[in-house]
C-alpha cells in the first residue's frame, strides 16, 4: 500500500511543523535532535472512539521514525516509552500503533509483543489517489 513511497526528510520536517504550530492537549510530538538534524520522531493524538456504547480516549501513534543509524540507540530507544508516559498522563485508556508501510514487519511484531501489546485487528487500505 505505502511500500513505494519514499522516505522525504522534507515531508517529516512539515509533520513537525503542523504539531509545532497548532499544538493541544490532545496531541503529542517528540522529537529528538543530533547536530542540528531531526533523528527521531513521535507523534501521536488522543482519539475518542465509541466501543460497546462507551466513549474511551484512546492515545493513536500517527508516525515513528528514527533515521537508520541511530536505531536502537540512546537517546531514540526511549522515545516509544516517553509517548506511552504522555498518553498515560492524557489520560488514555490504551495506545494503538500501526506500521501502514509493512516495513520491519518482524522485528516491529516482536518490539511490540514485547513491549506488552497485542495484534487485536486488521486493516485494509486501497490507494485510490
């Protein structure tokens, strides 16, 4: 679905912008610097969705990226459990992810098992643009 399109540091720094500008207290952005250049990146809303006739905040990772060569290390490893930190205290009630792009499929299924969450649905997309 996602898989040919291309990774655009251009288009990760308007991301940043569009949080940074208008930001809530619903929403979440963490970046991480080296040198002057974005090497991490968060970002993530609260949502309310209706589930068995209950409305319930869920916190919705909207984009993760950490640039290749700093994958897995200080300070970048940490960003994931400092989002979880903002949803708790938003006042989630849980935290979706998802990898649209099915890139590191494997290791992403392993990270997240690990880290306590569970596959509970799938998605289906179509490209119609």
């Amino acid at each position: 679905y996602l898989k040919d399109i291309d990774f655009d540091l251009t288009q990760v720094k308007a991301i940043i912008d569009t949080y940074a500008s208008s930001p809530t207290e619903e929403s979440c952005m963490i970046c991480v610097y080296h040198e002057n250049e974005v090497i991490g990146i968060i970002a993530g809303d609260i949502t309310f969705m209706s589930r068995f006739c209950q409305v319930v905040p869920i916190a919705s990772e909207s984009l993760w990226w950490v640039r290749e060569d700093h994958r897995g290390k200080a300070p970048t490893a940490s960003m994931f459990q400092i989002f979880e930190r903002w949803a708790t205290l938003a006042g989630a009630r849980s935290i979706t992810v998802s990898n649209q792009t099915n890139q590191y499929e494997d290791m992403l299924d392993r990270y997240y098992t690990k880290s306590g969450y569970r596959k509970v649905e799938s998605c289906y997309a179509k490209r119609i643009a």
